[in-house]
DNA sequence: AACATCCTAAAACAAGTGTAATATTTTTAA
DNA sequence: TTAAAAATATTACACTTGTTTTAGGATGTT
C-alpha cells in the first residue's frame, strides 16, 4: 500500500528494554512516521523485535490502548523533570515569572526529542493532539499529571489583556506550533541552509520561547526581555 | 475498530455537483475527521452517495490520488481569492505592506473555512502537511500555485532580523499555527465558555492576524499596529 | 521439586482492505 | 436516432487487518 520501502529493522534498542516499552518505542515511531492509523499492528510487534504479533492485545488490550500507553509513558517521563523544575521555581521566586513556567512546560518536550535519536515524539504528539480533539491541552488519560497541570495553571495567570478563551486558543496552537517547530529541526536537509545552520538547538531555544511569549500576550516580569 | 458510529449519512451535497468533486468533499471530511489513513475507499464512495466503491480508483487511479486532488482542488479555489487579493494590493501600492500579505495567505483559507459547514478543511491540511514532510510550505503536488508562491516570496523579504532559516522554520509553524486556530475555534462547545463567545470568526482576525506579525518578526509599514 | 506467574509463539478467524475486471447505465456528440 | 464516451454499478479476488485462542517456555518463589 505504496509504504513498503520503510525501514522495517528493528529497533536499535538493546536487550535491557523490557518487551513492553520496545512496543511503545516502535509504535511511537511508527505511528509518527506514516500516522497514527497508518501502521498495524504486526507492523508494530515485528519493529519490536517481537515474532508475536499479538503483543499489543496481551500488553495494552487493544490499538488503542497502544496509542494511550504511549502518551502516558512520555507524559510521565515530563512530569518528572517538571516536578524539579517547579521546585526551583518556587525556591527562587519565580513562580510568577512567565517565562520560567513557559520553559517549565516546553523544555521537557525539547529534552525529550533531543533524547531519542528518531525523534518520533513531536511527531507523534502532534498528530495525537489533532485527533483527539481535547478541548483542553491538559486533558489527558483519566489522571491527570500534576504538575503540567500546575504549569498550566500558573501560566493561565500570567496571560495578560486577554479574555480567556482566547487565551486558551491561543495556549493550544502555540504548543502545536512548539512541536513543529521540533518536528521540522531534525527533518529538514540542514545542507539546505548550508552552513549557516546552527545545530544546536538549545541556541533557538531563545527565540523560540521569546517569539511564544507574543501570541499569548505573557508579561514577563523578571530578567527576560520579551525576545532575544 | 471502534470507529463506527460515525455519519455514514449521504453529503447534504445537491445532485448539482458531480460525482468526482462530491468524492473530494467526502474525502476531505472523512479524512479530516479519522485521519488520513483513517477512512477506507468504501466509506467515501459512500458518503459520496455512490454504491460504487471503485470510484475512487477510476476517478483518481488510487488512494493517493484522492488525497492530492483534495489538496488541489482546495488549493485552486483559494488561488483565485488571492489572485485577486494581489492584483488589489499592487493597484494600492500595499505590496510591501506585511500585514496585507499575510492576509493575502491567511484570509483564503478562512473563507473556505466558513463556507465548509463542517469545517473539514484545515483539520485536513494540518494532517496532509504534518504527513508529507514538505521542507516548504509552498512545496506542492507538481505545479506550484503562483499567486501564493508569490506571496510567500514578498512575506519572505518583509521578515526582517532573523535569518532566512529562522523565517521559513517560523512561517511554516505560524501556518500550522494558525490552521490550528481555525479548527478549534468551531470544535470547541461554545457554552464551555459562555456568552463571551465571539462567534463571528471575522472578529478575532484582527488579533489573529496581529499577533502572527510577531513571532515572524514581521514590520508593518502602512496603518497597521502591531496587534489588536 | 513443583508451582504459579509472566511473557512469547503460533495458528486461526471473520471482517475489511485496495484493486481489477466486467457489465450496465447515463451522458454527449454527430 | 444512433454511436461513442463517460460515469456508475456489480462482482470477484487476493491480501491485510485486529483480535482470539491455544500452546509453549522463561523466571522466580516456596
């Protein structure tokens, strides 16, 4: 069905990942690579190293327990690092500090990407979050995690001049274009910009979290200049 | 597969369209609703209001001919708005005005947004363009759309500051961006957030509109601040 | 040792898939 | 009206899909 070239080796992964999480990683990169319904199953099971093609059904119950599991995993693999995060915040003060919680809730995510070498994640999330049309950025899985919630909350706060509606439209698109943003990074030929391409990416990471601090109208109020 | 309960009613579409475009406006909105690999040739010949369910392959040959035509005839509608659109601004000599050419590249896409009672378009788009990982957004299927190519070309030389890699990552995020908007905005339950709700989608373009101007860094150079 | 638990393998199934081939109708042109 | 062309319907087929079922094999505990 016109995608049969796709590098179907299995995953790099050693032995020391357990079956369960080698599913979630080659589903996630599946998934990201030719969308969320356009890998099956077996697909799946076989990128994991797995002659079982029916791991998915044992480990998750069903696809799309396989979709939610994925989610969760790089959700709770976030809330760990926003935990610290938001402990320093608070022990410098700067809770109130708009930027600081907007790196609080997108830093993370670039960690993540940066850590897994097929950067599949912002890939993937991104196309999670535009077919389950969650009314909420923070609508997840049944329980939520704490402190992106919190994060969320707090950045709620500080968006300024703006009804709220708006300002939740407006938190939504600028997390999507956040993932973009990543997803387009690593896909773009970087000898296209020849050689004035600066790889790392916590270098734009400056004016990406400035440029976001915009739309959403944040006033930041401590030591960040609104760009860089 | 648990997507069952979907409208499988016939388009509301009048026997005044013919059958291959009445395959498109299923295709777009069964796609844009499960995805692109979301929805079987079967089901769109039959939203299409066709016992044939070989449509698709005589009309457009195979799958992704449908969604290419989609995109096309998407696409050829709009050119034509923005034909227009040019052909105004250069008369008004608001050529290197920023603001008027991303108004050239946004506002087509809002009228077809409003004249789609279901408001399939720009989840469709968002799903295409996340898919196939055009390096630019003016990227298309064969021949390229002029007007819009133009547009995009007079954008690239008002972004200032930033580094031409920089504006072209950024332009395209602020598409993806704002499509995201367009889909909320009639996805969401308006009671969610009361009568504060401004439903006519016109009123918020100013704001849409303004604060795009800054993660691109754009300078406006006639009446146009930089928000709302 | 035996046991239970967890995981993997393999086979089987009904339903759905894209596509092709052929027949029928409808439209167009002469 | 008649012939050619375009569109729609019908049937068939080989293949893939998700899931279930059944069987086998680790691994660790008592």
């Amino acid at each position: 069905m016109s995608n049969v070239e796709i590098a179907m080796d299995a995953l790099p992964a050693a032995e020391t990942i357990d079956g369960k999480t080698r599913l979630i990683l080659a589903g996630e990169q599946l998934f990201a690579q030719n969308g969320i319904n356009g890998a099956s199953m077996r697909e799946i099971a076989t990128k994991a190293g797995q002659g079982n093609h029916a791991a998915v059904q044992y480990h998750f119950g069903s696809r799309e327990g396989l979709v939610r599991a994925i989610f969760d995993y790089r959700m709770e693999q976030m809330e760990a690092e926003r935990g610290a995060m938001l402990q320093r915040a608070r022990a410098m003060g700067r809770l109130k500090d708009a930027r600081t919680i907007l790196e609080i809730i997108l830093l993370p995510q670039l960690h993540l990407h940066d850590a897994d070498g097929n950067h599949s994640y912002a890939s993937f999330l991104s196309q999670y979050l535009l077919q389950s049309r969650s009314p909420e950025f923070g609508d997840f899985s049944g329980s939520e995690p704490p402190h992106l919630t919190e994060a969320l909350r707090l950045m709620r706060e500080r968006v300024d001049y703006i009804p709220p509606y708006v300002a939740q439209r407006r938190l939504i698109s600028v997390s999507l274009m956040f993932l973009n943003i990543l997803m387009r990074h690593h896909g773009t030929d970087e000898a296209e910009f020849g050689e004035s391409f600066p790889d790392a990416l916590e270098d734009t990471m400056e004016q990406i979290v400035g440029s976001m601090c915009m739309p959403l109208r944040l006033v930041p109020t401590q030591g960040a200049t609104s760009d860089s």
